[in-house]
C-alpha cells in the first residue's frame, strides 16, 4: 500500500472525486494523519501525514488493514455501519506505524456527506501515560496503609486517602475542610504550628505526633509534611504522610525497657565495670567507680572515666599496668576469663577480673571489673573464729553430758543418804555441803550446754533480781577489779517467764561488753525497774498497750558505740573489736534471747561517755517457780514394773535404787540392745522404760521407736541433759514418751513416773 504518486485529490477508477473545498488545504497540510473512506472503509483520500506514517494509499481497504488493531477495526466498522451524521471520537484505540511501532490514539470520525468520513488520527499516547501515570498513582495511594492527606494553602483537607478513615475513624466527608490538625491531640498545637510555619516558609517538616481517633483513643505517627507549589511557585497547599507507630513505639519502649533494665542490673553491681575494645580503650562503665576510693583495684581514677581513652593510663604503677596489659592480651587471644587479687595500703582487698566481651562468635573487647572483697574476707575470718567456737562447743558439751552423768550420780546417791534418819548431824552438815557444791556444778554445767547450744531450755518464772546478782556475782570473777560493778535491784520481785540460765547468759554478755569497753576502768551499773511503756514502744515494739514490763538497764561509762555503727551491733558476725578478741555473736544472741522472751532492747550510746542497754521484759503474773532443791527429797510412791537403761553403772544404780524405794519392781541394762533382750524374755509387757539418750550402740529415741512398735501398751521416758529441736520436736507427737532433764532429781524423776503409769492408752 505505498502511497501513489499522483495528488492526494485523485481518485481512483470508478468512484467520484470529491469536489475541491476549503478545508482541503487544512486537510493537506494537517501535522495529525488524516484521511476519507467511504462505508466500507475504502480510503477515498489521504494526506501527507497519514501516507508517510502509515504508508497509506487511495483505495486501500481500511477494515482490513493491519495497522488497525482488531478492536479498533470493530470500532470503526461500528461507526460506520450506523452512519454516522454526528462527529465522534473513538478513545485510545492501538494503532501500527509503518516502522512497526504502536501508538496509542484517538480516531475522530466526522461526516462529510452521507457516503464519506473523515478521520483525523490524534496521537493520544502522551495524554495517556499521564493517564495511567495518574491512575497508578491514585491506586497507590488508595492502597497505601499510611495516611496520605492534601490540603490547600490555608491548610484545609481536600483530599485524605482510604487509609484515612482506617486510622482515624473519620469519614472521608467528615474529614474534607477541616484543619489539618483537626485530629490531633491538644498537647501537639506547638508542633502544628512549628510544621504550618515551616511549610510556608517552603521548608519540610519531619516528626512524631500523637492523634486523636474518633472514639477518643491516641496512637502516635510519624508525619511528613510537604508543601505544594505551583509553575509560578506559589504555595497552592500542602501534603501529608503519616504512618502509624505503634507497634515500632512499642518495640522501642520495650527495647528502652530492658535496656534500663539491664543498665539497672549493672549499676546495682556492687563493683566498678568498665567495658573496653580490642585497644583497651573504654567504651562503657557503670555508676560503681563512684561507690568506689580513688584507688581501687590497680586504678586511681580522680575524675570522671573518659570514654575512649585506654583503661591502662588509670594505671600509676608501671609494673601492676604491665601485668593488667598481660591478662588483657590473654582474654582477647584465649577468650578466658582471668582473675586478679591484691591488697592494698589500706588493707583493703580487691578482687580484679577480665571476660572476654563476644559478639556472634568473635571476641569484640574484654569487660574489666572491680570488687572490693574486704567484707567477704572479715565475714570469711569470722566464719572460721565462729567454727573454732563451734568445735570448743561441741567438746564442752561432750564434757557437760559426762558431767551431767556424773552430777546425777552423786546428788542421786546423796538424796538417798538423806532418807536415813540414823546418820549424824555433823556427817549430814557436811553431806549437806557437797550437795551445795554439786548444785553449783549443775548451773557450771547448764552455762557449758548453753555455750554449745546444746542445753534443753526450762521455762521457768524467775526474779530477775535474783538474776543480776548472780550474773554480777559470775562477772566479778572475769572483770578487772578497776572496773567497779553497782547493782540496783527492786525492793519487790521482778516476775518473768524464761529460761534461768538463758537470762544469766544474756545479761553475761552485756557486763563483759561493757568492761569491753572500759579498758581504763570505769563503772558498770545494773538497774531493775518496774515501768509502764510509752505509746511509742508500744507501736514500735507492737506490745499490748495494758502490759507491764521490767527495764534491766547495763550502763558503762566507757568509750560508747558511734551513731554510723549503732545499727548494726546486733548482726550476726559484725564487732568492732580487734581480731581474735570478738567473734560477733554476744549481742546477736542476747537480742535472740530477750525477743523469745517476749521482749525488746533499746541503746542510748554517746561517744567517750558511755553506753546503756536496756531490756525491756514482760511482767509475769503467776507464782515463781520451785527450785529442785524444795522438792528433791520428796519422793512419789507407785507400783508397777519398770526397765531403767543407762551406759553408766553409776547413774543405773542410782535410779534403780530410788525407783525401788519409791514401791516399783525395776530391771536394768546397760545397753540398748540389752534392753530389747529383757523385753523379749517377758511373758507381759513391761509397764514403763526409762532411758538414757546417749548410748553408744543406739540410742534412746531410737530404742522408744523400736519399743512403740514391738510392746505398744509399754510407756517410756526418756533422759538426756540436752536434745537436738528435731529430735525434741518428733518425741513432742508421741503421747506415750515424755522427756526426763538430767541432772534430775527422785522427786522429778518419781512424779514423771507416775504420771505417766497413771494414763490410760
């Protein structure tokens, strides 16, 4: 179909030529491709354009011809099928170039008469890659999840996006002309004004706001805003974009969170960490080089650790910084971690480490941290006094229980001597003084136990005046005689329920820490009072408001307790005294004592004066209780059949004899497996044992056990001068055993007996 060489106004063979008219001259030299078909869409005429474009010639069948996309031919054959007599355009329809190019046109058909049209090819592919250019766009920001927002140069919305409506609960109606900011929160009015002033200065603004959903609820945003310019560079508005933060607030809160956190951690450390990379230079620290002396470890640091500075040049000493140098390089090349020690000229020791600081796999720096191990040290050297202290107590109750073993024998057998009336007066006076002597060496032995705290404690209501005299009377042996003692006791008793020789330890302890503290001489007084609480006291101390207490006050005038250590005299293990002369323990065991009591202490202490401790004890109503010595000789009379166990022959034969005397059949063993043997060989059961606890091949608990499964109906009392709490405890569920103290007496021993024998099972 290339074009002919005759004019673009001849016609071919048979059909008529169009007559020459005015717009001919524009439909040559038109820049568009134009050409006249006829119905069928015979090309009648062509012009310039249309023949170098599309190779275009008169009669060529234009339906038929492949630059017409087959959508465009339909189109076209449509057109021209209905006959048109109006102008019409066919929209973007695909065109092919004689250089085998497309385009993209618009086919305006106009009617010339009734049997000719024609048709201008428009090229339209510009206009339309703006179109789909526009239409991309659109879809784009309609399908963004973030808030896209326009508005005009007064900062009124125009346009908001779907995401809009998601995010804030506004509709897109409820949002156009308003303010921008019509869904913020109130706290961001300087922001908005910030970013409007910006914008019409022609600046972006970049931040974080906080907005205001429907419903009331906030959820924060990141926003950009933009400002939009017209060719003549006016501002004509502007353009938003925010997106929703939460979940990345969320992530960062939580981020902040732990780190806090672990810096928390770090700073709670009671050490001085510094982290350094590869060089040795620091990189972090924690707060603990504050808490810290100047010098601590091998470091003097005087100010404030400088970051990027190498932790060596801390280090005045060129031999220990030679060292430290070392055990770094060894850290980074061995990835161990290496630990130094040293004491200082204080006496202060330090505990240095070096771990290697790793990330993914490799070894980025090292982490170097300081501890000041002093008190782990004196609470290590009072730990071993303490279990030095132990071993004394463990061999000093070994000696009270033989001793107690012993005491028995020979006041037992003396309360037998007592019972013949024929013996001489003077013989009976000096019987009289060794029962005296042995009582003395029965409260020698229940201080022995005490120490060891391995004593039973008896509850007893005592006279607490009874108790300073004779704790003033045991001090005057161990204090100096430059130490004067004055005792002030009350005119009537002072009634409390506790353990006698708990309260002579207790108010030892007080008198030798207050000759302690007098190493020139001084005075020690003891007081007693009757007093009232305040209601101070009261609440501190939690006390019935109405209960009477006695006061003990032990007052020095001695060297007194300064305010900074005054609370923490009563902690295990703490003293200021020298090494080897105070294991810590006197007045956490005296503060022990008085709050089992029921009772409390108070300090008034002032430095090169004196201190005074007072024990505040509650005031017992009842009768105070009988001493053995009132009722030893009285024994109780019964009948039955008894087993005496006891490794000691002395003890065995003594029990037996008073038993006997007392009106029971007694059998004896020496041994717990002689026990089981008597047992056995009874035709019925024995109606009680009584045995020692410490036997060499079993025990006495263990032999109760063995007996309460054998012979149920068979009673037993066991005899110890001290007992483990657990042991005590588990006999304390078994009503069938009680527990005799030793050293006891016949009548103790007699009344047990027959309150026991007096059950029913």
């Amino acid at each position: 179909m290339s074009p002919s060489p005759a004019s673009h106004s001849e016609s071919t063979p048979g059909e008529a030529t169009i007559p020459s008219v005015w717009w001919q001259h524009l439909f040559g030299d038109s820049d568009d491709p134009q050409l006249v078909c006829d119905r069928d869409g015979v090309v009648c005429e062509v012009n310039r354009r249309a023949a170098e474009r599309f190779h275009l010639s008169v009669g060529a069948r234009l339906l038929q011809c492949p630059m017409l996309a087959p959508g465009a031919a339909a189109q076209l054959r449509e057109a021209l099928g209905r006959g048109t007599e109006k102008a019409e355009t066919l929209g973007t329809v695909g065109i092919t170039c004689a250089e085998g190019t497309c385009l993209v046109a618009d086919l305006q058909v106009v009617p010339l008469d009734s049997r000719r049209w024609l048709l201008v090819i428009r090229d339209a592919s510009r206009r339309w890659r703006l179109e789909t250019h526009t239409q991309r766009l659109v879809a784009a920001i309609d399908s963004t999840p973030d808030v896209v927002v326009l508005t005009d140069a007064q900062f009124r919305v125009t346009f908001v996006n779907p995401a809009f409506e998601g995010a804030t609960g506004y509709s897109i109606e409820e949002a156009l002309g308003q303010p921008v900011d019509f869904c913020q929160a109130a706290v961001e009015l300087p922001k908005t004004r910030e970013y409007q002033e910006g914008v019409a200065r022609g600046a972006d603004w970049v931040g974080e706001l906080t907005m205001v959903r429907k419903d009331g609820s906030q959820f924060p945003v990141e926003m950009t805003f933009s400002p939009i310019h017209n060719h003549q560079g006016e501002l004509i508005g502007a353009v938003a974009f925010q997106r929703d933060i939460s979940a990345r607030r969320k992530i960062h809160d939580a981020f902040l969170a732990e780190k806090n956190f672990v810096r928390s951690i770090i700073n709670s450390l009671d050490a001085s960490l510094y982290t350094l990379d590869g060089k040795f230079r620091l990189t972090h620290l924690n707060e603990g080089w504050r808490k810290m002396p100047v010098e601590h470890g091998w470091l003097r640091i005087e100010g404030e650790p400088q970051v990027g500075r190498s932790l060596l040049d801390y280090i005045p000493d060129p031999a220990k910084r030679a060292e430290l140098e070392r055990v770094f390089n060894l850290v980074l090349t061995e990835g161990r971690p290496q630990e130094l020690q040293s004491v200082d000229a204080g006496g202060r020791h330090w505990v240095m480490s070096a771990f290697p600081w790793q990330h993914e796999g490799t070894i980025r720096g090292l982490i170097y941290k300081v501890t000041d191990n002093s008190a782990f040290i004196g609470i290590q050297s009072q730990l071993f006094q303490a279990q030095k202290m132990g071993t004394i107590g463990a061999l000093a109750a070994g000696v009270a229980h033989d001793f107690n073993n012993m005491l028995l024998a020979i006041r037992g057998n003396l309360s037998l001597a007592f019972m013949d009336n024929q013996i001489a007066k003077e013989t009976r006076e000096r019987l009289n003084q060794v029962d005296s002597a042995a009582e003395r060496a029965v409260g020698l032995t229940q201080q022995l136990l005490s120490f060891s705290h391995a004593s039973d404690e008896k509850v007893v209501v005592l006279d607490f005046n009874e108790v300073i005299k004779d704790a003033a009377s045991l001090a005057k042996r161990l204090l100096r005689s430059k130490v004067a003692i004055k005792l002030n006791p009350t005119e009537t008793a002072l009634k409390v329920q506790m353990d006698h020789t708990r309260a002579s330890q207790l108010l030892l302890n007080l008198c030798i820490n207050a000759y302690d503290a007098m190493p020139k001489g001084g005075t020690l007084t003891v007081t007693n009072a009757l007093v009232d609480l305040t209601p101070e006291q009261v609440s501190k101390y939690k006390c019935k408001s109405h209960s009477q207490f006695m006061r003990c006050s032990v007052a020095d005038t001695g060297t007194g307790i300064p305010p900074e250590v005054l609370p923490r005299i009563f902690s295990p293990f703490f003293t200021t005294k020298e090494k080897g002369k105070g294991t810590g323990l006197g007045l956490s065991i005296v503060h022990a004592v008085v709050s089992k009591a029921g009772g409390f202490i108070e300090v008034e202490s002032t430095v090169n004066q004196g201190t005074t401790f007072s024990i505040y004890l509650p005031i017992d109503t009842g009768p105070l209780t009988r001493t053995d010595t009132d009722v030893r000789r009285q024994i109780r009379k019964g009948t039955g059949r008894l087993l005496v166990v006891d490794d000691l022959d002395l003890v065995l034969e003594f029990a037996a004899s008073f038993l006997k005397q007392a009106g029971y059949q007694v059998l004896t063993a020496n041994s717990a497996e002689a026990a089981i043997k008597i047992l056995a060989q009874q035709k019925l059961p024995l109606d009680l044992v009584l045995t020692d606890y410490a036997m060499p091949d079993k025990n006495g608990w263990q032999l109760i056990q063995e007996i309460s499964k054998r012979w149920p109906l068979t009673r037993c009392i066991l005899a110890s001068g001290y007992l483990d709490e657990e042991v005590r405890a588990e006999i304390s569920k078994n009503t069938a055993v009680r527990i005799l103290n030793k050293p006891y007496g016949m009548a103790e021993a007699t009344t047990v007996v027959a309150e026991m024998l007096g059950k029913t099972g």
